[in-house]
C-alpha cells in the first residue's frame, strides 16, 4: 500500500508538472490574467525623443560654454565631446543628455541663438506598446518562476529537479532580458538624446608651411625618388643577367665566324 500510494504521488506530480505547468500554457494565461484588467484603463505615454543640430558659429569655445550653462539649467549631461579639425573647418560634436520634459526647451533656447541650421532633425518614437506587453510579460514570468519553485518543492526524482532546474533556468535568462530591455526603454524615455554639432569655418591660406619645414619634404622627396630608381634596378636584375648572357654567346659566335672566314 505504501508503495502504492508513492507511485500515485509521482505519477500525479508528473501530470501536474506536464499539463498544468507547461510554460507556455503558463505564460499565457497570466499574461491574459495579467493585461485584461488595464485594457479600459489610461496608460501614461512612452516616448522616446531624439535629435540632431547642425550649425555654424563664429566663436566655438563661446558656443560651446553657452551650451554648457543651459544643460547646467536644464539638468542635462554631455555624454560624448569631440572636437577637431579638418582643411578648412574647426568642429565640435556633443551627445547630450537631456530630461524628457526640457527635451524642447533646449531645442528652443540653442535656435534663438543660430540664424540657419545645417541640419535640424528631431523624432519621437512611442514605445508605449512595448512597455506594456515587457511590462505584462516580465510579471508573467515572475509568477512562472513562482510556480516553477512551488514544483521544486514538490519533485520526487531526480529527473523531475533536472527537468524543473533547466526550466527555472531558462525563465531567469528571459527575466534578465526583458528586465534589461525595460530599464533601457525606461532610460530612453526618461533622458532624451541630442547630437549638437557646430562648426568653424576657417581659411586655407591661414595654413602655412615654413622654409624649413618645405626643405625637409623637397630632401624627402629627393631620397624617395632615388630610393625608388634603385628598387626598380633590383627588380630588373633578371633581365640584366639574360641580357648578359645572350651578349656573350653572340660575341663568341662572332669571334667563331671571323676565325672561319680568315681561313
């Protein structure tokens, strides 16, 4: 009887673990359980902000200053600083970091300053959508692992802890996931991204270079020329050798023939 009773024990766990707690079966049903009752309810909007400005400036370091004082302001970041310089143009390229809700104030306090932008581009993307299924589908597989732990609990071979282990296993991959595409949505939405790039046109002729300097490059140039004459020979030395070589048998053939004809 006893036995019995712990073959009835397995076989009923077996079942309970096989059709009730079939992960997808699972999933689903908490995730209707889950998203049902907000369907009537107001959901606040996700949006993610992003921006590019392009501009010529007559004074980059005063720019880049007036720039600084309103994310100081307007409690943004700079989360990328290139500068450079190229033949004619003297650059500065900022990604900044801004609070969504000063995302356009800025916009709109760096315009006041710029009479023409080279570039002014400025999207919204609305990933509320996807909040709210991460956010439905990341409780749902909370509540999976919950119940998987339960089942743990309740195992009676080894099999059955290898089998629940492997799938607990691969719940918390996937909560690690969705977490980490939440918070970066969450991020995205909360700070907006603006690339502000600015320019200083500068003249050719302001580039010079001195005599000493011109010297240097003309005995530069001077070696390099007799450097690659001399490489070329190298190259050629096969031909020379041929050419040597049908120089000397017809030479010796000439001498030959004279000999003959003298005689």
């Amino acid at each position: 009887m006893v036995l019995a009773c712990g073959e009835n024990s397995t076989e009923s766990f077996s079942k309970e673990f096989t059709i009730e707690n079939s992960e997808d079966y699972l999933e689903e049903t908490i995730i209707e359980t889950t998203t049902t009752p907000n369907l009537n309810t107001s959901q606040e909007q996700k949006i993610i902000k992003t921006g590019v400005l392009e501009f010529q400036t007559q004074n980059l370091s005063k720019t880049y200053s007036q720039i600084k004082a309103l994310l100081n302001t307007y409690e943004g970041y700079i989360q990328t600083d290139n500068s450079g310089k190229n033949y004619n143009r003297q650059y500065q390229n900022l990604q900044v970091r801004i609070p969504s809700k000063n995302f356009q104030v800025i916009i709109d306090s760096i315009s006041q300053s710029v009479n023409y932008f080279d570039t002014k581009s400025i999207s919204r993307q609305d990933v509320t959508e996807e909040f709210i299924d991460l956010t439905a589908r990341l409780k749902a597989k909370r509540e999976l692992e919950s119940r998987y732990i339960q089942l743990l609990s309740k195992a009676n071979t080894v099999k059955e802890i290898l089998e629940i282990e492997r799938e607990l296993s691969t719940i918390r991959e996937d909560i690690e996931a969705k977490q980490g595409r939440l918070e970066y949505l969450q991020s995205q939405v909360s700070y907006s991204t603006l690339n502000i790039n600015f320019y200083k046109e500068i003249s050719n002729t302001g580039i010079t270079v001195s005599y000493g300097t011109k010297i240097v490059n003309a005995l530069k140039s001077g070696w390099f020329g007799i450097s690659s004459v001399f490489l070329g020979i190298l190259t050629l030395w096969p031909l020379l050798i041929i050419g040597l070589v049908v120089a000397i048998v017809i030479r010796h053939w000439l001498k030959s023939s004279n000999k003959n004809t003298s005689k």
